[in-house]
C-alpha cells in the first residue's frame, strides 16, 4: 500500500501522469484502464490527495471522479478580463461607419445607406462591443428606435469626438476608398459636369 506523501513507485507517478493529461475527471476503473486492473489505485490517489493538499494545485473528487483543479483561494488570480478580438463582417464595419458619420440614424436608414438588410445580429455584435448604443426613437410613424456612438467607440477608434473621423481626402489618402466608390464618385462628377 502506498502511504501518503509517498509517490516515488511507479503507480502513483502513473496516476499523476494520467490526471494531469485527462481533459476531464476520471473514475477510478478509468483510471485503471490506464495504469492496470490489479493497482492500488485508491491508494494511490491518497498519496497524491496529501502530496498536494496545501499547495497551488489540488486533486479534487467530484463525485465517484478525480482530477486536478486549481486551488480554490487561487483560483482569483487565473481570472482575468480577456479581451476577444474578433474581426467585424464587413456589414458589421460598413455599419459601424454609417451609425458614427450618421448618428442617430434608424436601422431603415442603415440599409437605405448601405442598400441591403442588416441582420439583428449585427448591431447586437456592435452594441455588445459597447461602441453604439440606441439613441433614443425618432419622432415619426412607427417611432424608430435611432442609434449612436458611444464614448468606448471613440475610445477604442483614439478619437477625442466624432469631429476627428476622417473626411472624403484622408480616406482617399489612406487608399481605404473601395475603387468602386471612387469609380461612382468619378461618373457622379462628370455627370454633374456634363449637367452645367
């Protein structure tokens, strides 16, 4: 039998080894699965329960399972605020765009502007990025609800208000203009030319 503290034989630096690999918790005829039917691997566990009692790391029981978890008054300082970056869809952006050079603007003037349906789910994605907000409805039939900007988009964007989004010439300068909105831009120009 092993005692505690002791994980010099080969059994219990096997039931380590297959805990700390285990995505998950295992029974003991798992564990035996692994390191043999004949082992003592109650015995073993204990061992391992004693070794790590105290420590950073502890062997947990969950039930009829086992495994290896962070020690409880430690585990504050594995959670941490974790910024997801995920990429905006190209609607998510073009919306983005519209609700900051717009603002407030309904979702009907959204897809007026860009000339298709927005999903739902895009300005959830933009609202719960905490960079547009609704704004309040608007005064007309049906009372819209309108949307706007918030001071974490400026934040985010290092804008100090909306007055520093760029203008026509500097996303010109950048080359972030689609060459088909500067193609429609160009025929739009000499019709006008044309028109005088």
């Amino acid at each position: 039998m092993t005692e505690p503290g002791d994980l010099a034989d080969d059994l219990g630096r096997a039931v380590e080894a297959v805990l700390f690999a285990s995505e998950h918790p295992l029974s003991i005829d798992e564990i035996k699965g692994h390191v043999g039917q004949d082992a003592d691997v109650r015995g073993a566990l204990a061992a391992l329960e004693a070794l790590y009692a105290g420590r950073g790391i502890e062997l947990a029981r969950r039930g009829d399972r086992w495994h290896f978890q962070t020690a409880a008054d430690l585990a504050h300082l594995l959670r941490r605020d974790r910024e997801e970056s995920r990429k905006l869809s190209r609607a998510g952006i073009e919306t983005l765009a519209i609700i900051a050079y717009h603002e407030p603007v309904t979702r009907a003037e959204i897809e007026a502007i860009r000339g298709v349906q927005i999903s739902k789910g895009t300005i959830d994605v933009l609202m719960e990025a905490g960079w547009v907000r609704p704004a309040g409805r608007r005064e007309v039939p049906g009372r819209p609800l309108t949307y706007a900007t918030t001071p974490g988009f400026l934040s985010h964007f290092g804008l100090a208000s909306r007055r520093d989004l760029p203008g026509i010439d500097d996303l010109k300068a950048a080359g972030l203009l689609d060459p088909v909105d500067l193609a429609f831009e160009t025929m739009e120009s000499e019709t006008v030319t044309e028109d005088e």
